[in-house]
C-alpha cells in the first residue's frame, strides 16, 4: 500500500506562514489592548455617572456627602452591636 505523497512546503514558505501569524498575533495585541483601554475608559465614565447621582441624591435631601457617609457608618455600627 503506498502513502499519499504531499508536496513538502519550501522553507520560504514557512518563513511567510511564521510571519502571517506574528502579524496577526501582533494585531489582536493591539485591538486587545485597544479594548482593554475602551474598557477602563467606560467604567470611568460609569463611576462618575455614579458619584454624580449620588450627589444629586444627598442635594435633594438635603444633606452632605460626609452626612451620609457618617449614617451609612452608624447603620453599620448598630448591626455589627447586635
């Protein structure tokens, strides 16, 4: 029974393939990345939606940010007592 008989690639083209796949590799690094700082540049945005509302929150009631961070203190204090 005889083999099937594949053309071996030349070397060249394994240098070719190697380098369309360093290629890639170094393009997805830098979309990663990209992500990665779109990601982050997000979650600013969010945390700082956040903080506003809470603002407004605490505004419209009247009281201040250290105000509210001292009852939300207090609220945890007399759970932690009981």
């Amino acid at each position: 029974m005889e083999g099937i008989k594949v053309p071996r690639p030349k070397r060249t083209d394994f240098e070719s393939q190697l380098q369309k796949v360093e290629n890639q590799i170094k393009e997805s690094e830098e979309k990663l990345k990209s992500l990665r700082e779109e990601k982050e540049s997000i979650l600013q945005a969010k945390k700082e939606y956040e903080l506003e509302q809470l603002y407004r929150v605490a505004k419209s009631h009247g009281k201040t940010i250290p105000d509210i961070i001292a009852e939300l203190e207090a609220q945890k204090n007399s759970k932690n007592t009981k």
